[in-house]
C-alpha cells in the first residue's frame, strides 16, 4: 500500500512540477548552521532526540558542484520533534534541517 501511494506521490508531483517549473526552486542557496559537534548536536540532545538512521548526503555547493557528507537524522519520538545534520571530512557539522510532528508512515 506504501508503495503504492508514494509512487501516486511522486507521479502527482512531477506533474505539478511541470506546469510550474519555478515553484519549487530557491532563488538563492539555502544556509546551514555549521559548527563543531559538540555545538551543532546540543540542540539535539536538549530536546532527546536520538539518532534514528545515518547515510550518505551530498549537498549542491553554490558554485555547483556536489559536497558529500555523512548524514544523521535524530528524532524524539515521544514529542515528534527530529533534526537532519551532515558531518562533513574535516569534522564540520552542519544542521541541515529541522522540525516536528515526526510520525513514521505505516502501511
């Protein structure tokens, strides 16, 4: 059933996307919070959220070329409040995105 509604998802979206094609670009670069670890993942720790799945992340760097990452994504489960981050080879961490109501999708 998941499947099955994101592949209408997804479908849906790019249809929208072709009718109009600026509505989902940013007219300038996204800024990130960037820091040491111990900084960047206080936040984190200040609302319990704890690390629920880690990858690989590669952001688009303003003169385009791509920036890979390690990515980890803490949630609280209790209040739904969860964050994105990417950690960076030189030990930089970068709060990537952030929010609430974190509910995970059942099929």
């Amino acid at each position: 059933m998941f499947r099955l509604v994101y592949a209408a998802t997804v479908a849906l979206a790019s249809v929208a996307h072709a009718q109009q094609p600026d509505s989902l670009k940013f007219d300038i670069y996204t800024m990130h919070e960037c820091g040491p670890s111990m900084i960047m993942f206080m936040e984190a720790l200040e609302y319990a959220e704890e690390p629920l799945f880690e990858g690989r992340n590669i952001l688009v760097a303003p003169d385009g070329s791509p920036v890979v990452g390690e990515m980890f994504f803490t949630v609280n489960q209790t209040t739904g409040y969860w964050s994105f981050f990417t950690v960076f080879q030189d030990g930089t961490v970068c709060l990537i995105s952030y929010g609430n109501a974190f509910s995970p999708i059942v099929d």
